[in-house]
C-alpha cells in the first residue's frame, strides 16, 4: 500500500539490485532491498566525508535554521537523527536552545564533542520529551512506518515540524533513473547501505503526507545537494567509486547543477510543517 495515498496500483521496475515501485495514484516512488552490509559510517572516509558532506550540510543547516527563523524565532530545536550535529550548531548559534538524538555511534560522539550534554544516543520514542521545533533532516527516506513516525512527531513538535528529503524532482534522480544508470541509482538508493533510502517523495506527495498527517505545510524551498566543489570527494568517501572516475563524472554534475538552478528545484526538498492542532 502507497504510503502517502493508500493505493495499491504501482508499476514496477528493477535496476540493478534495487526494486522500485512507482504509486499509479500519486507518483510516490517506494523501494525493497535484501539484507544490507554496512552501518551507515563504517566504510566512510573521515578526510573526504569532512571534505565533501559536512562542508555542504553545515551550510545547509545555517539555510535551514535561517529558513525557519521566519516561522519561529526561538525556543527549543530538538534535531533527530542529528549525525554530526551540524544544523544544531546553526540552531544553537540563532539562539534555540538545542537537543539531538543520533543512534549511530560514530556520528554521536562527534556530535558530543562539539555540543556535550546536548546530544543523546537514540531515536525518537513516546518518551523523548517535546521540543518547540522538531528537524528530521535525511531521516524519513530511510523509515518503514513513516506514517507511525509522524504521528509521533505531531506529538512531539510544539511549533514546527522541519523535514529535508532527497526528492524525486531533482534532475539527479531523473536522469540516473530514465537513463538506467546503474552505479547511480544504487548510491541515490544508498542501496549498500544498512539503512537505504526506502521512500522518495516530491513536493506534492511530500504535501499530501503531511496533510493526512495533521500538518499544515507553511514553506517549501530546494537546496543545492552536491556542489560541484565537492563532488569527487563525496563519491568516492566509501570507496565505492575510484577518484578518477568521479572526476570524469564532473562535466555532468555541472550541467545538471547549472540546469537545477534555472529550474529552482533539486534533489533536497526542505518543507516546514505545522502540526494542525497547534495554538503557536
């Protein structure tokens, strides 16, 4: 059954090892997997993932916290699946008082060093206590039940619920997936990892979620997911691609990136989300 619409017409196709089904009713795109190999950090290099994803999601999280600055100016910002911490750095520094929950050992204790006390091992649960922003950032992609996952957040989120996705929009996505790339389809996935991407929404699935969900959506924005600057690094930190074959790769991640721009959309959809039964 489509997660967003409930329907259960799909059409499927398979690349590679990933199966996906597209939801005939709203476009929803879901995918299965087998067993999975590696933890989410484990086969990382440290040098290329500092030098590549956490420059771009400390960036990120200033545009973030910035964003959602205009639809509450303070209070408590409790960030779940945290990883390093970067967006509760921005929080902090805006003047939020800061939470994060993160389960991955290696992202947690990199976390605490910078934030201390502030950051927790674990996820979400019935007894974390309730924050006035709650941030899910790369998370619900990865979730099984994530109707469940937002039902629990609406309880959770006095104020504001802010939700960063890969999108089904991007040219990235479109492109691996029309053109049969194998390689990349497998990393947009992150089909080798122990906890792949299991849902790609866009703009209007993402909404109709949310609306089923008990949320009003306030604001929408894209972000800039892979600046060229960064791209052979961050393809090759797991050791999945050689360096000269990610070099090879940038005349396309330019063009996609330029094209992206003129569009005003990309592959990172962040939508900011106000629980219906809220009085904030």
């Amino acid at each position: 059954m489509c997660p967003v619409c409930g329907g259960e017409r799909f059409e499927a196709r398979a690349i590679a090892d990933v199966a996906m089904r597209r939801c005939v009713e709203c476009g929803m795109h879901t995918a299965t997997f087998g067993e999975r190999k590696r933890t989410n950090y484990a086969d990382v290099d440290p040098r290329a993932y500092f030098g590549s994803i956490a420059r771009v999601r400390r960036v990120q999280g200033e545009e973030i916290v910035g964003f959602a600055r205009g639809h509450v100016r303070g209070g408590e910002w409790l960030d779940v699946g945290c990883g390093f911490g970067f967006v509760l750095e921005a929080a902090r520094a805006a003047g939020f008082t800061v939470r994060g929950l993160e389960p991955d050992p290696t992202a947690a204790r990199a976390a605490r060093e910078r934030l201390g006390d502030a950051i927790a091992r674990g996820t979400l649960d019935e007894t974390t206590p309730a924050a006035d922003v709650v941030s899910t950032l790369d998370v619900i992609e990865h979730l099984d039940d994530v109707g469940a996952f937002a039902r629990l957040v609406r309880r959770k989120a006095r104020a504001l619920w802010v939700i960063k996705v890969p999108s089904s929009e991007g040219l990235f996505f479109r492109a691996a997936h029309a053109l049969r790339l194998r390689g990349a389809v497998r990393r947009l996935w992150q089909a080798d990892y122990e906890h792949p991407h299991t849902l790609y929404f866009d703009r209007a699935t993402l909404t109709r979620f949310l609306a089923a969900s008990g949320f009003e959506v306030l604001a929408v924005r894209y972000l800039d997911e892979l600046p060229v600057a960064t791209a052979v690094d961050r393809l090759t930190l797991d050791g999945g691609m050689p360096r000269w074959l990610a070099r090879l790769a940038l005349p396309f991640l330019l063009a996609v990136s330029v094209l992206e721009r003129l569009r005003g959309k990309s592959d990172a959809l962040v939508v900011l989300a106000r629980p219906l039964d809220s009085t904030t």
